[in-house]
C-alpha cells in the first residue's frame, strides 16, 4: 500500500506553528544550546587549564568568559522577541475561546510532551467510556471496544526551554517556583481551550511524559525536577485537573518508541480495528514501522509477524483489546543534539589549548571556507569512548574550540568516516556472536527489518529525519542511495554554493551543521540499523492531518487503562422532551397518536359491547315468541 502526502502539508503546519509564536528556525538550535548551558552552569562552569600563568591557560579562561558574556546579552536581545511572541499567543488564546471547537459531550484529556528542547501540550477528547447493558459490557471484556482519542493542530501549545533545564537549580522551593512558572502557560492553554466545561475540570487527567532531555540528567537531580512536576500539579489552586503521581514521570526510551509506533499507526487507521478481540494480533492486514530521531535519542520500532523478538520485545496491549508483538528500542545520546556534541568533542580530543584555540581543528563536515566556535563537556578516551571526566587531570570540565575547514569544498569521504565512528559499531563483537549477527549498533540486537509486503507498507521517519529530507530536497519517500547521494553532493559544497543549495530551508546559522547531519542520518540507517540501499523511507511531519509522534500513541493507551463505568438505560420524559425541538415533536406526537389509538380502540370495544347486549335482548324476545307459539 503506498501512502500519499501531499509535500507542502508540513511546510504549511510549520510555518505556522512559526508565524503564530514569532520564532525563526536557528531557535531550535538555541534551545538545545540554553539546555546544555543551564544544565552545567551551577556545578561546571570554571575551567581547568594547562597551567593558569600559561597563556593558553588564561585563553581559555577568556574564552568561557566571553561565552558567559554573549550569553547574557543575548538574553537582553531576546526579551523583545518574547514580547512579540507573548501578543501573538494571546491573540490565539482570544481566538480559542471565542470557538474552541471542542465537543460538549466527549471527555477530555492533556498530555505534555516534555521533551529535550521545549514542552508541548495537547488536548484530546474522546467520548465517555460507559457501558449501558448486559451486551455493552460482553464486548467491552472480549477487547471489542477501544475508545480513541481525538485533537486539532490548534489545541496544541509549546514553550522552551526543556524541563530538564530547571535541574541545575538547587535549592527545592526556588525549583518547585520555577517550575511552576514554567508550566503555567501551558495550563492557561488548556482552561482556555475547555473553559465551557470549568466545572469539569476535575474529571479530566492530565498526563506528563518526559523523554531524552531528563533520561540523561543523574538519578537525584531527575527525581528533583519530577518532584516538583507532581507537587505543582497536586496543588488544585495551580492545576484544577485530575491527578494523580503516576501521571508525571519520566518515559523509558523503549516507551517511547513503542508509543511512536503505536501513534504512527493509529494515525493510518491500521491499529484500532486490526486490535480488537482477545489473544494476539498474528496476521495484521497491514502495519507500518517508526523512526523517530530527537535532540537526545534516537527510536525505531516495528511489528515482527513471526514473533521470533530475542530481546526488546514488547507487548503491546490496547485496553482489553489483542496484544502486539513489537520490536523496540532506543538509544540515548544517539539524538541529532547529542550526536553532534560528541562529534564535536571527538574532533576535540587529546588536542591541546594551542591546537584548539590558536590554530584551529579541522572539521571535515564544515562547507568549505567555514569556520566555528565550539563549547563542549564531553570527553573522550584514547579508545574512542565518551566519558563525562576526563582522565588527564590538567583537562578542565568544559573544553572550547575553533573548528574550521580551509579547503574549497567539504570533505564528503572523510565526513561519512566521522559520522559512521559515532555509532560505536566496534561495539558489536559480543552482539554478532550472541545473536549471530542480528545487531544494529553500539552492540544492540535487533531482528532483521521488515521489508514491504502485503502486509507491512513501510517505515515512517519523523522530527530530525524530516529536517534533513527537506533540507536535501528530497521527496518525501526517497531510498537510502538517494539519501548518501543528495548527502554528496550537499556535503560538497562550499560555504556560498550551500547558501544557494538550502533556498532558505534553514537559516544560516544552522547551515553549517547540516551537512554533519545528514551524513549522521545516513550512517544511521544504513549502517545502524541496516536498511540496503535499495530499501526506501517516508519522511512526514503530519499523517492524516496531525503530527506524528509518541503523544498521540501514549494517549491512546493511557484512554483504554481508564476504567469503564456501568450506567444502566433510563427514559426521562423530562429530560428527554427537553433535549431538542425536533426530539421533542416527534415524542409529543407519539404520545398523540398512542392516546388517539387508545381512544379508538376503548370507542370500538363500547360499540362492540352494546352491539352485543342488543343482539342478546333480540334474541331472548325471539326464543321467548317461540315458546309461546308452541303453547
């Protein structure tokens, strides 16, 4: 089955998204850079050095210095660009709740996608999971009834930076206040969206999923943060919706993965008919695969027909509905973010001051004539392996460099060589002889992918694959040797012929890095998780109208765990007769007709009995004249 998008439906959601909130495209880059800042600010921010009378030593000192200083202004630049943004949300929230389009009889819910780079909040409705009678509740036990969950693009709000940003605050109450700070426009949102059902706020859940961003903080200071989170949300004067402590923590990465594959596939319309009864889904018409690649991680999913899984398996079950068999698994640090900081700090490594900062390192990834500062806690071993500290102890925690490419062109071979060592595919020995050979990388197994087939369409690539796919002017389904090739040609390319290649896709100030990123995303499929070159993948930002990811999967679970509520049939004449004109005419003349056939029926029955009782009288003076006549 072949799935048609059409190739300006993103385009249209994005530029949207864009325009209502004031933001330019480098803004993405920034809020990673704000997340990676603030997370180490506090604990991490004096620089070790060769020696502090050296002068490379005190080059690197002014080097963090000066980056401390062009941080702080441009935060002063920013506060108009917020204003900006701040006028235009409030228009949008005048809008909303003028008409919010929301249904009076469904049931709501929110879930907040509080991801690496910003948090985002979603309403869905659903309706009312009741059960009437005997025959309601026989099929909702058999799995025949799943409730599915429903939204609009407008119901949707975003604020940077990531929540895992709010770690590098020590003190519990000035974090429990900054979270709460935080997450207030985002409940403003949803009061405004719902604000014709206020007395039923208390009915509806409100969920917070966590991903990459808060996986990667340490075990104390991410208890901290969800800490807060769930305090905040306890409180009924901050949040009046239904809570409980469950409904805030932070997703593991096989969750989200399962969860992008059951979103990418409730999308399509092939997951809620196809899970309905008891038992295990064996034969599905047709299912398609996820791939998913954020700032901090990295997702693929996908159905194996065969159930031969030998690790990461999951069983995936919609409420009482039939269990799937998926293969899923996530890698942490593999997002494009967090890839390009351990590129960085391996280009980096074992380099000293003087190589950094006075001469420059070459980055082969760089357009030809370009060059870029660099600003990294990563380390690496001699081994290749990336480590937090590092085992030379004149080596500071934050370490800064001049990458830069003098050549005419980028360096296309040597780029792919770069990207492809990120993968740790050396990693693999055990997995290969474990699993004879059915490993992706940095030594995970994983069975052999589905190809197209009656049965299975394709995969589904989304978030940065979707970047880069419109980045090299690809079409939306595109084979991977269309991928290393558009790859070449734009990894090849000097600074001004790039400029001229992107056509304003993205801004400037991330140009640089897109060649980096899409050898990542090629290396990544092809030699990560072993699609041929022949094999071809789909890149969206929107199926069948809403955007594609975990939310809508994670929601459509969290429905069907609800319990159902048994509420046995009543007719209310008064109610009923009051529920509209039309209902109300229709009873009224039901009853006129019953009580005008009541009436004939009792006038048919008094005819009928005096018609009787005269026929007997005539009959009684009949016999009555006999006997006389025989006298």
């Amino acid at each position: 089955m072949t799935i048609d998008f059409h190739h300006l439906e993103d385009m249209d959601s994005r530029r949207r998204f864009m325009e209502v909130n004031g933001i330019s495209t480098n803004d993405v880059r920034d809020e990673h850079h704000d997340r990676r800042r603030l997370r180490h600010h506090h604990h991490r921010h004096h620089v070790g050095h060769e020696s502090s009378e050296d002068k490379f030593g005190k080059l690197e000192i002014a080097q963090e210095n000066d980056f401390w200083a062009k941080q702080k202004k441009m935060e002063h630049d920013s506060e108009a660009k917020v204003a900006k943004q701040h006028r235009k949300r409030q228009k949008l929230m005048h809008e909303l709740y003028q008409d919010s389009g929301i249904h009076l009889d469904s049931i709501h819910g929110l879930m907040i996608d509080a991801g690496s780079t910003g948090s985002r909040l979603h309403v869905y409705e659903w309706k009312p999971r009741v059960l009437s009678d005997p025959d309601d509740i026989a099929a909702a036990v058999a799995g025949d009834y799943i409730s599915v969950p429903g939204t609009e693009s407008r119901w949707t709000d975003r604020l940077r930076p990531g929540l895992d940003t709010f770690a590098s605050i020590q003190d519990d109450d000035e974090l429990r206040q900054a979270v709460r700070d935080y997450l207030q426009p985002l409940l403003e949102f949803a009061e405004t969206v719902l604000h014709e059902k206020r007395n039923k706020f208390g009915e509806y859940p409100i969920f917070l999923r966590a991903t990459a961003g808060m996986r990667i903080l340490s075990t104390e200071d991410r208890a901290r943060v969800m800490e807060a989170v769930r305090s905040s949300f306890r409180d009924k004067t901050y949040s009046p919706f239904a809570f409980v402590d469950e409904q805030a923590r932070v997703l593991s990465g096989e969750e989200e993965a399962i969860y992008d594959w059951t979103g990418v596939n409730f999308l399509l319309g092939n997951l809620v008919e196809q899970s309905a009864g008891a038992g295990s889904v064996v034969e599905p018409t047709l299912t398609h695969g996820a791939l998913d690649l954020g700032g901090g991680s990295t997702q693929i999913a996908f159905f194996e027909p065969n159930g031969d899984i030998m690790s990461n398996l999951f069983k995936l079950q919609i409420g009482q509905a039939k269990h799937w068999n998926l293969y899923a698994h996530s890698f942490l640090f593999y997002g494009i973010n967090e890839a390009i900081a351990r590129f960085h700090s391996r280009l980096i490594a074992n380099k000293t001051v003087e190589e950094r900062l006075v001469k420059g390192i070459h980055n082969p990834c760089l357009p030809g004539g370009s060059e870029q500062q660099v600003r990294t806690d990563i380390h690496v071993k001699h081994d290749g392996l990336e480590i937090w500290e590092s085992d030379d102890a004149s080596v500071g925690a934050i370490s800064h460099a001049i990458l830069k490419n003098e050549k005419a062109n980028g360096d296309v071979d040597q780029c792919f060589e770069e990207a492809k060592a990120l993968l740790h595919l050396e990693k693999n020995d055990w997995c290969d002889f474990a699993h004879k050979g059915d490993c992706s990388f940095a030594g995970i197994y994983q069975p052999a992918l589905p190809v197209q087939s009656p049965n299975f369409g394709e995969f589904l690539a989304f978030s940065n694959y979707y970047h880069v796919w419109q980045f090299l002017h690809l079409p939306a389904k595109a084979s991977i040797a269309q991928l290393e090739q558009a790859t070449r040609h734009a990894c090849s390319l000097s600074k001004e012929e790039l400029i001229v290649f992107n056509d304003g896709i993205v801004s400037e100030d991330e140009l640089d890095s897109y060649c980096f990123r899409s050898a990542y995303v090629y290396q990544l499929l092809r030699n990560g998780y072993g699609f041929r070159d022949e094999d071809s993948i789909r890149a969206t930002r929107v199926v069948a109208g809403h955007q594609v990811g975990w939310c809508a999967g994670a929601m459509l679970y969290e429905i069907n765990a609800m319990p159902w509520k048994y509420v046995e049939q009543k007719v209310d004449m008064a109610s009923a007769t009051s529920a509209t004109p039309e209902i109300s005419a229709i009873i009224l003349i039901g009853i006129v007709s019953m009580l005008s056939l009541l009436f004939a029926v009792f006038r048919l029955s008094r005819q009928r009995r005096q018609f009787l009782s005269e026929y007997e009288c005539l009959l009684e003076k009949k016999e009555s004249k006999s006997k006389y006549d025989s006298l």
